[in-house]
C-alpha cells in the first residue's frame, strides 16, 4: 500500500511552459492542463518579448500542484497573504496553500480543484500574486502607478487608489497613446532603467464611465475595460520615465516639481503591496525622480487632462 503525500511531493507535474515573464525567464509546470491554460492567458502575450529585453542571468520557476479538495466560505474563497523574513510570503486560503521562496528563485502552490476551477479569482489572487512577488525580488521594483508611453518617453502616473491613474490610461489609449498598465508597475535599475508593465486594461469607476459613453458599466465599484492594441502586440517594456504626481482640483494644470518633492510623494504614497523592499526604496525613487518631474492636477473632467499628458510625453 502507497503511504499518503500530504504535500503532493510525488505528484507528476506533466504540463510545462515558459515564459520570459517581465523579462525573467520563468518556467511554469503543473500537473493541470487547466493552471496551464491559465498561465498562457495571464502570461502568454510575453513570448512576443524582444530577446534584447530579457535577462539571461536569472530564472524562475512557478510550480501548481492540484488536489481534488473543496474550499469553505461562500461563492468566492477568501485569499489571504502573509509577509515573512527574507521577502518570503505566504498565500492561503481554507484548502490551499502556496508561499514564494526568493533565495530557491520559486514559488509553489497546492491549490484544491474547487479553487482552480473559480478560474479568474485563481487566476489573479493565487497564479499571478505568486508569480508577480517571486520575480518582484530580482530588480524589478513594485510601483503603485499607470504607465504610458510614446516613442522613447514614459510617464508614469502616480498616486494613491481613486487618484485617477486608470482613467488617464483608458483617455491615453483613446489617443493612441501605449499603456503599459493602469495601476502598477515594475521598476528595472540595471543595466539601464527599464518600466515593465503587465495588464492590458483600465478598471473603470462608475463616475469615471461617466465621461466615456462608449463604456457600458455593468453596475458595481469598478469595470475593467480591456485595451486591445493597435499592432500586434501590447507594449511591455518602456525606457526614460517623467514621473507625474496626480492630485484634484477645480482646473486641470501641469506643475513642475524637483526630484526632492517627487521622492517625498511617492515615500507618502507608498501602500500595502508596494512596501515589500523598503531598503529599495531610495535608490529606486532617486532614480525615476532624478531628472525631476511633475505635479498634474485633475479637474473633474478627465478629457481637460489629454493635451497636458500630451505635453509630459512631447517633453515640452
């Protein structure tokens, strides 16, 4: 008789795939052709990566390991993350259990088949949480902020949740403007400094949609709005980032700010989630600040903020 594997050790991960995932080489296996799937609808757009782009002196592995097992607390498994020493961090619900290692370079979920198959809460909260705190620990520094860009110009627009920073990527992208992504992103400091992006869509507020009749809101706190590109593939990576501090008011306006001021902004705005590497944080913001930037206030109507992100990526 075969003695029981509480941790799934001898499980046959049958199903590979991978996947230069902001730059990193990143194997992903699984013993579900499901994870698989998942992880090519969440990561897939990545393969297109320039091979200039991607750093060969580091790798990644993401393993999931499915159970047949159920969770327990409603129609949606509640999803909890735990910080520990060294970067390490631990992802659990009721039924499933995954934590990152930065110095093994891996992360591991035993995921039950109930929580698989709610496939876009998985997907984001278990798959890419995991994946995204595993290669957040190798030069790629979280920032709370939307990036667009233009050419050889980046703007990173930055500031605490309801700032406005999705609207603007959803107005960018109506311009025929590149959007990395609406909300966060990743810093790279060597060999160069590197803005890596990774969602391909703006999640709308209701008073935002307001503005934008073309949207249909479907009810609820936000929509998220998937921005197709305009050639083959979604812009990833973007070089020479201007940071622009989002704040409201009464008339939208463009102020010049000094690298001082932007670093003491984004030290105030820092917010769970981005706060994993505070020993990173100076050299990360002196380099992003070091040129200076801007102060872009917001009126209440986003098309009057179009010509001043015009002007941040003309370099005006």
């Amino acid at each position: 008789m075969t003695a029981p594997d509480p941790l799934l050790r001898s499980s046959v991960l049958d199903y590979e795939v991978r996947l230069p995932v902001l730059g990193i080489e990143t194997r992903f296996d699984s013993n579900s052709e499901d994870v698989i799937a998942l992880v090519e609808q969440s990561f897939g757009r990545w393969r297109h990566l320039s091979e200039a782009d991607r750093t060969a002196a580091t790798a990644a592995r993401v393993r999931v390991i499915v159970n047949e097992g159920t969770e327990i607390g409603g129609a949606r498994t509640r999803i909890e993350h735990a910080s520990g020493p060294d970067n390490r961090l631990l992802v659990h619900s009721h039924g499933s259990i995954a934590y990152v290692d930065p110095f093994r370079h891996e992360s591991v979920a035993y995921a039950t088949s109930e929580l698989v198959a709610d496939r876009e809460h998985f997907r984001v909260a278990v798959l890419e949480a995991i994946t995204f705190a595993l290669l957040a620990c190798f030069d790629r520094h979280p920032l709370h902020a939307a990036a667009i860009a233009r050419g050889d110009r980046t703007a990173l627009l930055a500031g605490l949740g309801g700032s406005g920073k999705s609207t603007l990527a959803y107005l960018a992208h109506s311009a025929e403007i590149d959007v990395l992504s609406d909300d966060h992103v990743w810093l790279q400091l060597e060999p160069d400094v590197r803005i890596w992006g990774s969602a391909p869509h703006a999640r709308l507020r209701s008073d935002a949609v307001a503005h934008f009749p073309e949207v249909e809101h479907p009810g609820g706190e936000k929509v998220a709005i998937h921005l197709p590109p305009r050639d083959d593939d979604h812009r990833l990576v973007a070089r020479g980032p201007v940071v622009c501090i989002l704040a409201r008011g009464d008339r939208a306006s463009l102020v010049r700010l000094q690298p001082s001021d932007i670093e003491a902004e984004l030290v105030r705005q820092l917010s769970p989630g981005f706060d994993r590497f505070p020993e990173r944080n100076t050299p990360a913001f002196s380099a992003i600040a070091s040129g200076g930037g801007w102060r872009l206030t917001l009126s209440g109507h986003p098309h009057d903020a179009l010509p001043l992100l015009q002007r941040v990526l003309d370099g005006s």
